[in-house]
C-alpha cells in the first residue's frame, strides 16, 4: 500500500456542546464504530478510533470498498450495523470475535455499513490540509456513483435543518449532530469538531458499585430500572466522580452494604447462563478480558437522578452523569415508564435525507 495518506491515522474528534452552533456544516451522529477506509487497489485497511486495524472483522466492508470506493482514497466514516431500520450497537459490538469463522458467520447474517463523512486522499493528492468544506465536495464527486453498503453521511448547511434532524434523527439510532466548521482542516485526534447530544434525566436504583482500580474509593455505581415484570434490569453505570467525591461516596454506600446480597435482584450475576439471559453486571468485557468487571452488592433502596444521553435497547449507550441522590423517590417507581421515548424514524430515511 503507497498513498498520500497512510495507516494509522488517529481520526479527529468533536467536543460537547450544549446547543447547535450557527454557521457551520451539519451531519447526523452516527453510532458505530469511528473508522478511516484506506484503499490501494486490492489492498484494504480499516483503521480505528485507536489507530489499531480493524480489518479482520469486517470482511464484507472489504469487499465492497473494493467495488465503491475510489481505485486509490482514504476515506473517515463510520461502521454501522442497522436491526429494524435502527442503528443497532450491540450487533456491531457482537462483530469483534477472536474466531474467524464467527466473523465471518456474523458479516453474512448481520452485515455493516460503512457511512463516509470525509476524504482525507484521493490518488495521489492528500487533503488534510484542505478546509472542510472543499473536502466534502470532494468527497461527494467521489462517492457519487457509491451504493449500498457504502453510503455518504447526508450534510447540510442550513441551521433550521440540522435543528429539526437533531429531534427526527434519534428516531433511527442516531445520538445527536456533528457540526463542522468549514474552514477546518483534518487534525488527527484533535477535538476541532463540535457534537450535540440530547441531554435527558432519569430516577435509578443503585444496586451495586465497583471499586475504583486505584482501590480503597468508588469507581462506578450500577444503576438499575424495573421492568413491566418487576425485574431489576441493570441499564449502565455513572462513573465520572472527582477523586475526592469518590471518598465520600464510600461512607454514603456504606450503610446499604449490610445484608445487600440476601434477596439481591442480581444476585445470580455469577451463574454464567445469567450472562447469557439479560443483563446483569460481572460478564467479561468484550474489549478488554483483563478488566476486573467485579462488583459489590448494595441493598436496592438508593435512588439516583442521572443525566442520560441516549438509550440502546433497554440501556444506557453512554455513562451516565451522577445529578443527585433523590430520598424522597420510591426505588420501585424508578421503571422504564419514565423514560422518554424517541419518534420513529426510518434510517433509509436518514441516509438520503440530504
């Protein structure tokens, strides 16, 4: 592989935003996997978010970078993997298996997507240095005769626009916009973009806690909402704590230690066909086996309002943000009711929306 660009490359980042800037080209926020295609003829790399080649996983994009994307491009997007016309994480996530016929098995049955948002090289000239809204012309005139499953993430810079796809793009998936400015150039793993994200709350039970790798304080609480059935579904962590506030959290647990494990709702979390039934807390990280995912049982009595972003499947896609400790809820009115509820929307939709 000789191209004007070459693997790795670290692929530039947004930071936070709270509202959508004006004066800037707007893109739906996929949620996928952050990949940058490399093509020189037959040879294909996909590069990742760390810059570690994810291409063994993903045999099928392979094929079809081979046939839709340009002889010789690198090009910056993200793989998805649609269930129900809705972006689906967990399938995608299902796609990083160590056995290559699993993997194989798996881009047959629940093939992905790749969805292009930027060029960084065409041929032999590189445009990393070229402002953002050249790029995108570039990359529409290269992508122009593109099909599925490579597609080019619809943009717009019509601030009313961007606005009414941050509330219909949800529906399909999505988890916020991507505004760019268009004087920017690419700078990899610099956060020179800006994402909006939807910004909700919810009432949890705390029903367990990790501790924190440095020992001795709390890493993560795990949070846990019932269901129709009265079940305790764990639905995520909230884990960004100051270390100080770690400490005080100890004393704050403290008191629901006792007896947590008696009638704990998860207290068949070690039973490996609990793993594979819903889910609990304790299974292995798919992406690091190292990671010590164990945990301490609370009594299910605390309630906890976290700010929530985004939900996949009956879960948190995201780490919550600790708001506050709530005495006065009930743990059993903490249920997915509360929960609102995005408008359906029809990815296919989202695709050639521009």
């Amino acid at each position: 592989m000789k191209l004007p660009v070459m693997p790795p490359v670290a692929p530039m980042l947004a930071k936070s935003v709270k509202s959508i800037p004006p004066g800037m080209h707007y893109e739906g926020k996929f949620d996928g996997f952050r990949s940058i295609v490399f093509r020189d003829g037959d040879e294909v790399e996909i590069g990742s978010r760390n810059e570690r080649p994810m291409t063994r996983y993903f045999p099928e994009i392979v094929h079809a970078a081979r046939l839709q994307l340009p002889e010789r491009c690198v090009v910056d997007g993200e793989l998805v993997i649609a269930t129900d016309n809705r972006l689906d994480f967990d399938a995608l996530l299902n796609r990083i298996h160590p056995a290559d016929s699993r993997v194989r098995m798996l881009a047959e049955h629940t093939p992905a997507s790749f969805v292009a948002f930027d060029i960084l090289a065409l041929d032999d000239e590189s445009f990393m240095d070229t402002p953002f809204a050249q790029r995108r012309t570039v990359l529409e005139r290269a992508l122009a005769d593109a099909g599925p499953p490579v597609h080019v993430a619809p943009s717009t810079t019509d601030f009313e626009l961007a606005t009414r796809w941050f509330d219909q793009f949800e529906g399909a998936g999505l988890d916020g916009i991507i505004a760019k400015p268009g004087d920017s150039v690419y700078e990899p793993g610099l956060r020179t973009l800006y994402k909006i994200k939807h910004d909700r709350t919810a009432d949890c039970v705390v029903a367990g806690f990790r501790w924190h790798k440095s020992g001795g304080v709390i890493g993560s609480l795990l949070l846990g909402l019932y269901d129709e059935s009265g079940a305790l579904q764990h639905v995520g962590v909230s884990a960004s704590f100051p270390m100080k506030r770690r400490a005080e959290l100890v004393a704050e647990l403290e008191p629901y230690r006792t007896d947590a494990i008696e009638n704990h709702p998860w207290a068949e979390w070690a039973m490996a066909e609990a793993h594979e039934a819903g889910r609990l807390p304790g299974a292995v990280s798919r992406w690091n086996a190292k990671k010590d995912l164990s945990w301490e049982p609370l009594r299910p009595e605390l309630v906890v309002e976290v700010a929530y972003d985004h939900m996949q499947g009956n879960r948190f896609r995201h780490t919550a943000q600790f708001r506050r400790w709530r005495p006065d809820r009930d743990p059993r009115s903490c249920t997915y009711d509360q929960l609102e509820e995005p408008v359906n929307y029809d990815l296919a939709d989202v695709l050639g929306a521009g």
